[in-house]
C-alpha cells in the first residue's frame, strides 16, 4: 500500500510548497482573468525592462492540464528532498530550484537575442513562454545524473526511466504540441546537466538568500521602471475576450498552446 497523502506532503516540503503556490497562482490568474501575455517571459518585454517575468513566467501556467501535467512530474522528482544521504535534499532542493528558475530564463532570452539579432528570425520576438517546465526538466536531468535508476511517475499510472525522462520528454513535446517551447524546455536541461556534473556548484544558504535577495531588489526595481509596480496589468483582458483577433487552442496531452494573429504563447 502507498504512503498517506499527508506523509508523503511532509516528506516532500518543499515540493509541496511549490505546488501550492503555482496552483493557488493558477487560480489567481482565471479568477482575474489575467491575460498570459501579461505575465509570460519574451524577447521584446525583457527588451522594454520587464524582467520581473522571469519570475512570474515560470510560476504561471496556460490552463489546468498544463499545471497538472507540470505538478504531476514535479511531485513525481520530489523525491530528490528525500536525497540527503547522497549530497541532495530539501537545502539542495531549494537551492538549486532558485538557480534553474533564473538561468533558464536568461538563457531562453539569450537564444531569443542571437536567433533575432544574428539569424534575423523576427518570430522569436513576439513569442511568450510561460510554465514551469524550465525547471521540471532541470530536476529530471540532474535526477538522470544522481539516480539513474529512478523511475518518473505520472499521473499514478505512466512511469517513465528517468536515466531517458528529459530526452523523451522533450522530443515528444516536440512533436505533438510543435508551438511548445524547445528552447525553454532544452535550456532547463542544460542547467540541470551543468549542476548535476558540477559545473554550477557552492551553493550555500548564505548565498542562496543573498542571490534571494537581489532577485527580490531587481524585480521590484523593474516593476517600477516597466510601470508595473501599480500592478495595473492584473486588470486586463481576459485571454478568452471575443474581441480578440484569431484566437485559437492547440491540445495535447501536456498542455495547450495559444495562438493569436499578434502573438504567440508557448508552454513551458
């Protein structure tokens, strides 16, 4: 028999945690009917100073079946907290989940800068990622790395080799959900490799709250110099409004991708 929801929520803290916080902001943003585009990472709104959408890009997700399927796996590679005996566990968890959310998003914005301003494809301009499958991938490589005997579990029935999990996982996004986010999904791996062979490594807590704190500095200084910090863009459009042009899902079975005439929201 398997454990009690309850035992497992408390082995699992900071998963948990994370969780919550990205369920309750899914909530959030269909009662508020907050527009992705608003809060989604993309080379043009860096560009005008809305960097804070590093953060917010990979706590935000496109629709309930994008959550779960995150949280699914997420809940699944947890068991890294449980880890301690091998160097991993709750600190390391927590450490190195700081890491992934901001170098994935820097390193989608570098690839956006070189395909737009080296190979002048003006497409990534305009595309919006949101999700936290940046991450998700991360955990699962560096998972591949330190326990390549696990196993990924999803939804309680699919399990998955984790030794394979971030290959299979990305090739097959690729080709059922094409508008999914490759670099998003591909930079999540290399952090994770880079962490699991120890190219990144020394993290402490010292330096992870003083990284903490000047996440915390640099946001609240480009909300305000992006104009957000009224927090006017929590009262916008609905994504779901008739007014706008072209609107249209793509479904999968881990997400769904937005299509508009003027812009583009990709799953991450």
């Amino acid at each position: 028999m398997g454990k009690p929801l309850l035992y497992e929520i408390l082995e699992k803290p900071a998963t948990s945690c994370i969780i919550g916080i990205c369920t309750a902001i899914w909530f959030f943003i269909q009662k508020k009917n907050i527009g992705y585009s608003h809060v989604g990472l993309s080379y043009e709104t860096a560009v005008e100073g809305h960097h804070w959408r590093i953060i917010t890009s990979a706590f935000s997700h496109i629709s309930v079946i994008h959550l779960v399927f995150n949280m699914s796996a997420l809940w699944s590679l947890g068991v890294v907290e449980q880890l301690g005996h091998m160097g991993l566990g709750v600190e390391f968890y927590l450490h190195y989940t700081l890491v992934m959310v901001i170098l994935s998003g820097a390193l989608v914005l570098a690839a956006y800068h070189v395909l737009i301003n080296r190979f002048k494809i003006e497409y990534f301009r305009r595309v919006t990622a949101v999700g936290y499958s940046c991450v998700v991938f991360g955990w699962m490589t560096i998972l591949s790395i330190k326990q390549p005997s696990s196993k990924l579990d999803l939804f309680g029935f699919l399990s998955l080799p984790i030794s394979f999990a971030p290959f299979e996982s990305l090739i097959f996004t690729s080709i059922i959900v094409p508008q999914a986010s490759f670099l998003g999904h591909l930079s999540g791996i290399i952090v994770g490799y880079s962490i699991g062979w120890g190219l990144i490594h020394g993290m402490n807590n010292y330096w992870a709250i003083s990284m903490l704190g000047w996440i915390v500095l640099v946001f609240v200084f480009s909300l305000k110099r992006s104009g957000a910090y009224d927090f006017n863009f929590l009262e916008i459009e609905s994504v779901t409004d008739p007014s706008l042009p072209s609107v249209r899902f793509l479904a999968s079975g881990n997400g769904r991708t937005l299509q508009m005439s003027s812009t583009e929201v990709n799953i991450v």
